[in-house]
C-alpha cells in the first residue's frame, strides 16, 4: 500500500516537471514563429519593392506581389497579434527614453 502510494506521487510529481519543461519551451518555440511569420512578410516586402522597380507600380508581379504580402500579413497577425503596434510601441517608449535623458541632462546643466 505505501509502495503503491509512493508510486503515484512519483508519478505525479514526474508529470507536472515533464509538464513545466514542455510548456516553458512553447513561449520560445512561439517567438521564434512570429519572427519568421514577420520576417516572410518583410522579405514579400522587398519582393514586392524589387518587382515595382523592374515592372511598374500597377504590373502584375506588382499586384501580385501585394496580394500575397498582405495574405501573410493578415495571417501573421492573426497569429501574432499586431506586430506594427508592437514595433510603434517600443519606438514611442525609447523616444520617452531619449527626451527623459535630455530633460535631466537639462535641468543638471541649469
């Protein structure tokens, strides 16, 4: 009987740290897919840029192009969540970064 229940717990507590190896590798596994969702989408970018210069703005390697860069767009952000707003974002905070250096460089100089 205390074999039994010793087993169990062996067990359990096997599963849980099986369980916590698994899942603290799954937020590493998901950054890697959103850099590579929105690295696809910045090469389509280039892509799309490089057949512009060649073909024209309204040609259809163009068009196409912009298709298919917006589909992954789309799909990246689906996935991911808004990867424009995140760039934005942490521009903005070191923006507020810069001015807060330059406000106390400031006021120490007065």
């Amino acid at each position: 009987m205390v074999w039994t229940k010793m087993m169990m717990k062996t067990s359990l507590v096997a599963a849980f740290a099986g369980g916590f190896m698994f899942f603290g590798n799954a937020t590493n596994v998901r950054a890697d897919d959103r850099d590579s969702c929105y690295q696809n989408v910045q090469n389509l970018e280039r892509k799309l840029d490089r057949d512009v210069d060649r073909h024209g703005a309204d040609s259809r390697q163009a068009r196409h192009d912009r298709h298919e860069m917006e589909e992954a767009r789309d799909s990246c952000q689906r996935r991911f969540g808004d990867y424009d707003r995140d760039r934005d974002r942490d521009r903005d905070h070191h923006d507020n970064d810069d001015r807060d250096r330059d406000r106390d460089r400031y006021q120490n100089n007065r």
